[in-house]
C-alpha cells in the first residue's frame, strides 16, 4: 500500500531593509563606532567641563543636555543661524568648554527629499548628507571639510582626515543640534546649533 507522504514547504522569512542599513552601508568602521560611543562621549565631556563650567553648561539649556532629542528631527530647507561649542579635552592644551563665533549654514534639499547641511563661510566649513536611523528622535550625518577656498567640499570617505560623523536632532521649537562625538580636534565633543535664519531668502 503507497503512503503518501506530506511535504511542507519552507517558509522564508525576509525582513525588510532597516533605516540604519543604509547610513552603515556608506558609514566607515571608525565613524559607525564613534557614533556607537556617543554616550560615552556626552558622559566624559560633561564631567570634565562641569569642574570650570558648569554655570555656562546649565546657562545653555537644551542644547547641552544629552537625552534632549524630540520627534520629527527633519529640519527645513533654508538659511540657519549656527553657533558651534566644544566640550571635553584629549589632551591637557585643549579647553574643556569653548564657545566659537556664530555663522550661516544652509539645509538644502534635493527631487527626492535627500537633506544636506554646508556652513556657508570660514576656513573651516563641514558639508553632509542627514541620514534617516532606526531612532526616529534622531537622523546620522555623514560629511567632510572643505578648507580655506575650495569651492566644493570633498566627498565622504575621500579622505578620512576629513570625514565627519555624527548626530542631528531637533532639540526644541525651531531648534536643532548637530553632535559630532570623538572630533578629530582635540575636543571628546562638538556641538552645532541650528535656529532658522527669520528673514529666508526667496526661492
């Protein structure tokens, strides 16, 4: 007598791409780990500014306080007023909390809805890509440095000495932070703060 035997068919589950899939694809090793380390950085550069500066850091609020993020950390496209602060020290010649003259920077945004962020003037001018992340209170920067009068920064990764990574939240109404952790100046942690310009130019 034939037995008839069932066959089951496997069943394949395939997970949908994370939103984090694709800023790691581009994101080099070093930089996917100083973003790892992001706590870390907050937690140490905290300790060692506070000894000197701890009525400056209260005297800035929101900004310098490290679980601050709120949803929706898309910015708009326009003209931002910036200011950068860095916080913690490598090394014994570096201060443990410095505030650096303001400037312009600009969010521009693409056909297909892809956010960047240049500073518009110095010498030193950080220009990158948002990423979107897993954390939806959070999205990831990507960029490099354009220095002295170079019209266009270099790519990412074109050369690491350049390379900027970090972490862009909205902090309050009309107020975004951009944390880069372990810079590569001699600070544990930089810190960009973005108010929009009032008067935006037309389009």
């Amino acid at each position: 007598m034939a037995t008839k035997r069932a066959r089951s068919a496997a069943s394949v589950t395939v997970e949908a791409p994370s939103p984090s899939d694709a800023w790691k694809a581009v994101a080099s090793p070093s930089d996917q780990d100083r973003i790892d380390r992001l706590g870390l950085a907050w937690q140490q550069s905290l300790m060692e500014a506070r000894k000197r500066y701890g009525k400056d850091i209260a005297a800035e609020g929101e900004l310098l306080k490290p679980r601050s993020a709120l949803p929706r950390p898309q910015p708009t496209p326009g003209s931002y007023n910036c200011r950068m602060i860095s916080l913690g020290a490598k090394d014994s010649e570096s201060p443990t909390f410095a505030k650096f003259k303001p400037f312009f920077c600009y969010v521009l945004s693409d056909d297909s809805g892809v956010l960047t962020i240049v500073k518009q003037t110095g010498s030193q001018r950080p220009a990158g890509r948002l990423w979107d992340d897993d954390d939806p209170n959070r999205m990831i920067f990507l960029g490099s440095l354009a220095l002295g009068d170079e019209k266009e920064p270099l790519a990412y990764r074109e050369d690491p000495e350049r390379d900027m990574a970090g972490v862009f939240e909205r902090i309050g109404p009309f107020k975004w932070r951009l944390v880069i952790p372990w810079p590569r100046s001699g600070a544990m942690l930089e810190l960009f703060e973005l108010t929009p310009v009032t008067d935006q130019p037309e389009g």
